[in-house]
C-alpha cells in the first residue's frame, strides 16, 4: 500500500478584470463607470470587462452588440497588449522574489510553489497577502488569491473572494470545501459538461463523489477519470516553470480568407475534431493549447493557455480554443487557423487507480 504525503503550499494569483482594470488605471475618466475591452458598439467582441460591466451581465467572448443592449451605457476601448504585457512582466517580478516555481497561465493569471520559499515564511496565507499588496503598491492594480495543497484546489478559491480578496483552503477543510461546491465552480467543467452532470443529478461535488470511476468514464470518457480524482482532492500535477516542446496539432488552410471570428469558430470545431482523432489514435493528452493564426500577410500569431490536467477530448479542445480566439482582436483576414496540444503525458505513466493510495496530511502553516 502505497502513502502519499501531500505536503506542497501552492498559491494561484489572478489579477481582478485585468484588461479593463488597466485602462481604468491609465484613465481616470473611465473609473467607476462600465468599460469593456475591445471590439466596437456595432461589431467584435468583448475581450475583457470590468466590474461595473460584469454587473449588467457583459463579459468576456460575447459580442459587442449584445454587450450594449444590455449595458447601453457601456464604453468600448480598444486593447493595448503591449501595455498589458508589461504590467504582466513587473507582477511576475514580484513572483520571483518568493520562488522560482512560477506558472504563468496568462498575462494575468500564475501559479506558485512556496513550499520553501526564498522567505523562509511557512505561511502561504501570509505570503499571498503580502504578493497581493505589493502588487498594488506597484502598479495600482488589485489581485485575488487563492491558496490550497494543489493547483486545482488553489486556482478555484483564488475566484471565491474576487476581486481583491484571497481565500485558503487548509489540508483539513479540502474534504468539505469540495463536497459543497457547485460543480460549475470546478474548474475544467465547462457549461456544456454542467449541463450534462445536471441530466446525471450532479449538482454538487458530494453528488460527484456518489458517482464510480466506471461511471464517468462510461458519460464523460478520458476526463471522466480525472473528475473522480479531483472531487476527492487528488490533483498532484506540479507548478512547473518549463514546458515540454513535444506537440501534435491541426490546421486548415482557406480557400479564401475570413475576417471574423464567428466563421473562424466554425472551422475551430472541425480541427477540435480531427486533432481528438490524433491523440486517441496515439493515446495521448496535453495541457497546454495553442491557437496558430496566419494573417494573408502570412503574419503568425499564437495564443496559448495552460490547463492542470490532460486533456484529449474535442469539447473541451473546442472551448478553450475558442476562448483563445476571442482573447484579442484579429488585426488582419486570416489564411490558416490551426490547433496544437503540448505538454503531453509522454513519458509518464499514470497510475489512475488511487483505491489502494492512502493520502496523509501533513499539519503545518497555510
């Protein structure tokens, strides 16, 4: 019988509507009032929103005209990403002077690892304040944070006190925090997952952990086994600051070049596929998506996102695509659209079963 001791303090600090919170910083006149981040009053989309939009409903990936009907008071200003860029760089400065075990998902968005940290501080509650306040001290910006024994746990109480709050959850607490959740607070189930749980009678994290691993592999394939592992507080991916290179990926080339998102979208669906039939073919998963974009000036862009689990299906392929496609505004018409899946599970072998696995929790300073 095997123990596992987790013993990790990891911290998941995410910048409160970053986007909009900055422009709201550079300009005073736009404080206080509804503001989103790109596209216009009659077309694009919505890449960021702050908190006084978010209220009327407006968020991020929808599009703009639905954003002004139901906030007619809404005010659309253009992305500055080199600006975002480097506010981003000066936040992850303040990361390193903790620990060098930093995982930037995004511009706004990292783990940390500060297990042993550079300050000798055993607390990780104490820590994420500290980070918290020395951000804004800097930049004039507020973060949230959230603090538990793994990423997964972590990245979902970052988002329970937004904005400019934190919350830990301790060793002890990790059982009862997951069992009362909504499962569509766990992240990685998106609405099209949720609604399918609900049709299951899964409304909660308890109600999950009713369900056999059989069970959920049978309704939810390669992620099924992953949702039993989770709800149970079993997440021992570690924060990594390198990427593995290896990738296996999908593009299209068009026949004429499209200038919107919504006819990109229906392609991204196609590739999702054809990239799904890859890695099952191989038996592979990855964690971090890339979508390629090439301008008809052959400008190539890419958008990335890291996930803490492996993934392979195409739901889940598609959603985080997409939300990379509306992440900013396209500059140009497009020529070829393309996804890719690194940081892939080769190399280690999984052991899914986790009957025979006792975890001891240490006690000691959150």
């Amino acid at each position: 019988m095997n123990i596992v001791t987790s013993h990790r303090k990891i911290i998941h600090i995410d910048m409160d509507a970053f986007f909009a919170s900055v422009e709201q910083l550079d300009n005073p006149e736009l404080r206080g009032i509804p503001v989103a981040v790109g596209g216009s009053e009659k077309r694009g989309v919505v890449a960021a929103a702050s908190y006084e939009a978010r209220k009327y409903g407006v968020k991020s990936a929808m599009s703009s005209y639905i954003a002004k009907k139901k906030c007619p008071e809404l005010i659309f200003v253009k992305p500055r990403f080199d600006r975002y860029k480097e506010i981003s760089e000066s936040i992850q400065k303040i990361f390193y002077d903790y620990t060098d075990l930093v995982e930037p998902l995004s511009l706004d968005e990292a783990y940390l690892d500060v297990t042993y940290n550079k300050k000798g501080n055993p607390s990780a509650s104490e820590i994420a304040k500290e980070i918290r306040n020395r951000i804004y001290l800097n930049t004039g910006l507020t973060a949230s944070a959230g603090i538990s024994i793994n990423k997964f746990i972590a990245k979902i109480a970052s988002d329970y006190n937004k904005p400019n709050g934190q919350k830990t959850v301790k060793p002890k607490e990790v059982e009862s925090f997951l069992e009362a959740l909504d499962i569509r607070k766990f992240y990685g189930i998106g609405k099209v997952t949720t609604e399918k749980m609900y049709l299951l009678g899964i409304f909660t994290g308890k109600d999950l952990k009713t369900k056999s691993r059989e069970f959920l592999e049978y309704h939810f394939g390669n992620s099924g086994s992953h949702y039993y592992q989770i709800v149970r507080g079993f997440h021992n991916s570690p924060v990594k600051p390198e990427r593995i290179p290896k990738s296996v990926g999908a593009e299209h080339t068009f026949l004429e070049n499209l200038s919107s998102e919504v006819f990109l979208k229906e392609r991204l669906d196609n590739i999702s596929q054809e990239l799904e039939t890859r890695l099952k073919k191989n038996k592979l998963a990855g964690k971090t998506i890339t979508l390629k974009i090439k301008y008809s000036d052959f400008t190539l862009q890419t958008r990335s996102k890291t996930l803490p689990y492996f993934i392979s299906d195409k739901s889940l392929i598609l959603e985080i695509a997409t939300e990379l496609l509306y992440q900013e505004k396209l500059f140009n018409s497009v020529r070829l659209v393309g996804i890719s899946l690194s940081n892939l599970n080769i190399g280690s072998k999984k052991n899914t079963s986790i009957n025979k696995t006792i975890s001891v929790q240490l006690s000691f300073d959150f």
